[in-house]
C-alpha cells in the first residue's frame, strides 16, 4: 500500500460529486472537463461560463492548499507537483512524451465525448450505455499502457 | 440577457469548478503519479498498488446519481430552461477508438483533463506543453469528427 489514504480520498470524491451535481441540477450541465475546455475552441458558443468554471477549478485547488496543507503534493506543506518521467530504457525526451500524452488526450476525449469526469462520473451516474463502454475502455487501455510501458 | 449570462448561472459554474478543484486536490488525483500508481496494476501482486482512485470516484458516482434521480423528477434545471443531456446514444467507432486514444495517453502520463487544468494551481515542470498539446489534440479532434448535439445526431441518422 503506497501512500493510500481512503478519508482524504473520500472526501474530496464527495466534493467532486457534489461539484457535479450542483451544476447539473443549477444550470443543466454536464461536468465533463474536456467538454468544458474543448468547446473553448472555435466555433465556441458558450464560453463565459466554461472559462469561469476552469478558473474557478484552479482558484479551488490552489485555495484547498492552503486551507489543507500537506496532503501530498501541492500547497506551502506538500511536495513540488511533478509529471511523469518517460519510462526507463525508452529514451525520449520528457517534453515530447508529455505532449505525445496531451495530444493523444485531447483527441481522443474530443472524438470519444469525455473522460473521467464526463463519462467516468457523470455518464455512469445517469446510466449511460456510452459512457459504460467508454469508461471500460479507457480504463482498460490505460492499465495496459502502464504494465506495457513500465512507467510506473 | 441570455439564460447563462446571468449571475446565478454563473455562480453556480464558479462554486461548482471552487468545489471540484478542492475535491481534486483534498482526493489528491492532483497528483499525477499517484494516478498513475493506481494504473500500475501490475503492482497488485507485491502489495503496491494504490487503490485511492477508486475510493474518489464510486463516492462521486454517488452524489452525482442522487443528483441525476432528482432532476428526473423536474423539467429544468434552477437557472436554465432545459437538462442538456446528451441525445446521442450509439456505441460507435469514435467512442470506442476515442477512449482508446485517451487511455494510451492517460496511461503515460496519469493526467486526464481536470488535473490537467487544475494543476495550473501549482505549475509543474512541462505542464505547459501539456496543456497546449491537449488542447491542440482537442482542436484536431473537432475538426476530425463534428462536433455538438445536432451534428452527431444528424450522422447517427
């Protein structure tokens, strides 16, 4: 058990939740995060509210360090947040094999409608036959790219 | 003034994306290598694996499916005049080879989309090319596969 912590993690699943359920019951949106941003780009219609929702997400991680400090990484008490090295022995560079991750990321929540959030949290909730199939996959896909690739 | 100009509106979207950033960081899914030492099923085994991301997302399931059954009970939402549920309801080859895509990338690098902008809040090394290289990922997307409710619905025909 590396660094488990079920009450923080709890916690802090409850308030995503509860984040999701106040927009969808307030203002009938899904709390899909690559929906949110990805409908930034042009042809945006909707964006004032996006943009205040992704500020407002930076704005509540960066308070919660301070309130909370030293959960892990983040905040005046935790550790520097840090990305992924490349797996050992793989020899690629670290800029290149993040923007190689964002770019796969970004194109595939956007032709798949979703991620975590979306199809992970929301989708699941309302039953959605889709997002099931989605969440299987990725999940799925991402346990393999791990075990094949040795990030970790 | 339209329905989402309004204050209320976006209010709600400010307190939602307020308590979705703190759920992001108290749950620590900030972190990008403690997502990824959830992945690491290969940990299983030896004793390893951190099982915390399933203890943040069945909770948020939760609330949220609470959420869902009340609002099955009403015909909008407080501040806008309709649910935008998606109408879209096919298993098509996009979905699929959509989430594939996203878990290659999010299994080498542990980040999905809102760590990926919440942890603007404590700016790690390289999270700039991150971002712009998500959001450049999401652009060629749209211009792949329409985008938007009535597009979708207009290929599903």
């Amino acid at each position: 058990m590396d660094a488990f912590s079920p009450i923080p993690a709890l916690t802090g699943g409850v308030l995503i939740g509860l984040a999701s359920a106040l927009l969808w019951l307030g203002n009938g949106r899904i709390a899909g995060m690559s929906g949110i941003f990805g409908q930034l780009l042009p042809p945006a219609r909707t964006v004032v509210w996006r943009l205040v929702f992704l500020v407002a997400l930076v704005l509540g991680t960066l308070a919660a360090s301070w309130l909370i400090p030293g959960l892990g990484v983040g905040g005046p008490g935790g550790a520097p947040a840090q990305l992924a090295a490349p797996p050992p022995g793989w020899n690629v560079p670290a800029p290149l094999w993040i923007a190689i991750s964002g770019l796969l990321i970004g194109f595939g929540t956007k032709i798949g409608n979703g991620c975590t959030s979306g199809h992970g949290v929301c989708g699941i909730a309302r039953l959605s036959r889709r997002s099931f199939v989605a969440v299987g996959v990725f999940f799925s896909v991402a346990i393999l790219t791990v075990a094949i690739t040795g990030i970790v | 003034m339209a329905a989402n100009l309004r204050l209320p509106y976006l209010a709600t979207a400010a307190i939602s994306g307020l308590l979705f950033g703190a759920g992001l960081y108290i749950s620590q899914m900030v972190d990008p290598l403690k997502v990824l030492r959830f992945l690491d099923f290969t940990a299983i085994p030896a004793g390893g694996w951190d099982p915390s991301l399933a203890f943040v997302i069945v909770p948020a399931i939760a609330v949220m499916f609470v959420a869902v059954r009340i609002s099955r009970t009403r015909r909008a939402p407080l501040f806008d005049a309709q649910f935008h549920e998606p109408e879209f309801h096919h298993i098509d080859a996009p979905l699929v080879g959509g989430a594939a895509l996203f878990g290659i990338g999010w299994g080498m690098s542990g980040i999905c989309p809102g760590p990926a902008i919440s942890l603007i809040a404590f700016w790690p090394d390289n999270l700039l090319i991150f971002l712009i290289a998500l959001f450049a990922g999401s652009y060629a997307g749209a211009l792949v596969i329409p985008s938007g409710r009535d597009k979708r619905l207009a290929l599903a025909r």
